[in-house]
C-alpha cells in the first residue's frame, strides 16, 4: 500500500503526493501513489469543486453524495 509524504512529521492522515502539471488540454495526471492509495482506475469519474479564495478540491462523488445526504438528514431530523 502507498505511504505518502507525511506533511510536517503529521500522521498518515494527510498526505502529500507531489506535484501535478497542467498540459495544453488542462489534463493533470493523478501521481500514482495517490490513485492506489485511493483506489482510483482509468475511467473513474472524479468531482472537481472549488472556491477562488481556497483552491480546489477533488473527490469522488458518491462520496461527496453521502456527506450531502448526512447533512440533509440531521437538518430534516431538527424540523
């Protein structure tokens, strides 16, 4: 399994992978630490979101579906 760069002596819990360029068709190419470590295969699909002041964030979308959901259950829970 990938071991990642341990930002400033942290645990495995972040981690970082390098660097990524951006070619002329805006591709970027995950490192592949990262991919295995995330399980992340040719044809996946990836949600890109991002705020101008904060960066960019990339995630898989269910995951990102089920966080929705969660919150969405507490809120209708509180009513």
């Amino acid at each position: 399994m990938a071991g990642g760069k341990h930002l400033l002596g942290k645990q495995n819990t972040k981690r970082a992978f390098g660097t990524a360029k951006v070619g002329d068709r805006g591709q970027i190419v995950i490192p592949k630490e990262a991919r295995e470590l995330f399980g992340i295969k040719p044809g996946d699909t990836l949600l890109i979101v991002g705020e101008s002041d904060t960066g960019l964030i990339i995630s898989r979308p269910e995951l990102l579906n089920n966080i929705a959901n969660e919150i969405l259950n507490i809120v209708k829970n509180e009513e």
